[in-house]
C-alpha cells in the first residue's frame, strides 16, 4: 500500500477511506475493528481505533498522533499490520466456521 511516506497518521486515514467504501458498497470493510482492539488491549478509552494502536503500540504515551517521533512512528506501524493480520485471520476464521455450520445444516 503506498501512502506517500512512512506515517502512521496517513496509514490511519487510507484504511479509514478504505474502511468507508468497503461498508459503503457492501464489503465488510473494518467493521468490528474497533471494538476487537479494545477487546485485544483490555481497557476502553475515548480514542477512536488508531489511538487504541496507538496505546498498544506506544503503551507509555505519545504527544501528537500526526507528529510521531520516527522510531515510534515505524514501531506503530508494524503493531498496526500485525494487529490487522490478527483481526482479519480471526473474522475469517468466524466467517469460515458460519459458513461451515450453514452448509451442514442445510444437510440434515
């Protein structure tokens, strides 16, 4: 995925615009994304989903989400894709196991 240059703030914002059309043209999009990350971080807080990375990711804090020092701004990054990773193999896992149960019960 190509964002211009290495940064979390405009990593955010793609995924966001990904996420709208997604929903908006019947994709599942990152539906559930949310409320899976306060789930995975255990403790819900007024941020929306990248400021919940951003706690699991920089668990000491951080001063401006669009303004990362580089190091941080790399580390958050890396958390973000293994953190979608997780999220996607387990709703696909879900959906896959729905899946199974709706063809199984279509047989008996």
């Amino acid at each position: 995925m190509f964002v211009g240059k290495i940064s979390f703030h405009l990593l955010t914002a793609f995924l966001t615009g990904y996420d709208q059309h997604a929903t908006r043209h019947g994709g599942p999009g990152l539906t559930g994304w949310h409320a899976w990350l306060v789930t995975r971080r255990g403790c819900e807080c007024n941020h929306a989903w990248p400021g919940q990375i951003l706690h699991i990711a920089l668990p000491d804090g951080w001063d401006d989400m669009s303004n990362l020092p580089p190091e941080d701004e790399r580390h958050a990054i890396k958390v973000l894709f293994q953190l979608l990773d997780d999220f996607t193999a387990e709703r696909e896992a879900i959906q896959g196991d729905q899946a199974t149960s709706r063809v199984s019960g279509n047989r008996t």
